[in-house]
C-alpha cells in the first residue's frame, strides 16, 4: 500500500509540467509532502492542490484557493494572497478535515537576489471542520533561495494541529516539523 501511494505521487509529479505553475516537494522527518500550484505569482487567483504521507499511515489531502496579488512590505517586494484551504486527513482510527480561512505572503530581499521568505497561516473553527476534527490550524514559514531561474530549494517549519472532537477528545499535531524541499516553476 505504502509503494502505491509513493508511486501515486512521483507520477502526479510528472505529469504536473502539462498543467502546473510550480511544483514542490518537502520533507520532514516523518512526512513527505507534494504540492501542485496551477497559476504563477503574476497571477490575480491561485489554485492548488497537495498530499502528505505521513509516517503512521496518515493520509493529509489539501486543496488551496486564493486571491493574490504584488505589493509591498517597507520597500521589500511580496507576493501575498488571502483565501481558504480544505484539508482532510484519514488514518485508521479516525478522520476529518476542515476549511481554514486566512493566507499566505511571500517577501522578496532585493539586497540578496534570489532570496524569499514565506509565511502562511489558515485556521478553521469547529464550524468549519467535520468528522473528528474540531477546530484545525495549518501553519508553515519557509525560507528559499532561487539556484536556477526555474528553481528553488527551501527549508522551514511545517505545523498542522487539529482538535479530536467527541469522543475521542485530545490535541493531535497531524504534521509537524523542520523541513527542506525544493520547488520548481513551470
């Protein structure tokens, strides 16, 4: 089972350059991540779509919808977008998901070309989750450097907590952790 969902993912990432504005795939120690991205950053929407593996038989599916748009931070060029992400995760036990509002930015450090910083944030109240989630947070704060023009490699934080609603009750972090990966642009 666990090679099918590898090989599931390598050939999701393959066929992504036919229709995809970047791709990323990041690890963590107990998780691997691919995201799909559909439209580049000049764009007014972004569209998304991702799946986490993680260690346990934990299956994370996301699928991301944003506005975004090009302003500024000081003098420092960004790239920020305000939208939702839904999530669902499954193991064997129990599963749930939730539709978390909020957005992501994007910081561009002109003094050192290539490098970003990314931070994004979603949360969703008991009233948007379902199953046995509760409530859900998704947090994830990246730094990259862009080593080609079409690539980039990155390290960060990835933290993913949901509250166990009745009975099962408890706080479980679905995915947390340092993590490095790399994107490419299509």
């Amino acid at each position: 089972m666990k090679a099918s969902r590898i090989s599931l993912m390598i050939l999701s990432l393959a066929a992504a350059p036919a229709f995809a504005g970047d791709v990323d795939l990041s690890l963590t120690n107990d998780s691997v991540k691919g995201q799909v991205n559909f439209f580049g950053s000049s764009n007014d929407i972004q569209l998304g779509t991702g799946y986490t593996y993680h260690e346990g038989s934990r299956d994370i599916l996301n699928v991301d919808f944003h506005a975004q748009g090009r302003t500024a931070l000081g003098n420092l060029p960004t790239t920020a977008g305000i939208g939702m992400r839904g999530i669902y995760w499954d193991q064997s036990r129990a599963d749930g998901g939730a539709l978390g509002l909020g957005g992501f930015a994007t910081v561009n450090i002109p003094n050192v070309p290539g490098l970003s910083f990314t931070g994004g944030l979603h949360y969703a109240p008991s009233i948007l989750s379902f199953g046995d989630s509760d409530d859900m947070t998704s947090l994830e704060l990246r730094g990259s450097y862009r080593v080609i023009r079409n690539a980039e490699i990155f390290a960060g934080y990835r933290y993913l907590n949901t509250e166990l609603d009745r009975p099962l009750r408890g706080d479980v972090n679905l995915d947390e952790g340092v993590m490095a990966g790399m994107k490419i642009f299509f």
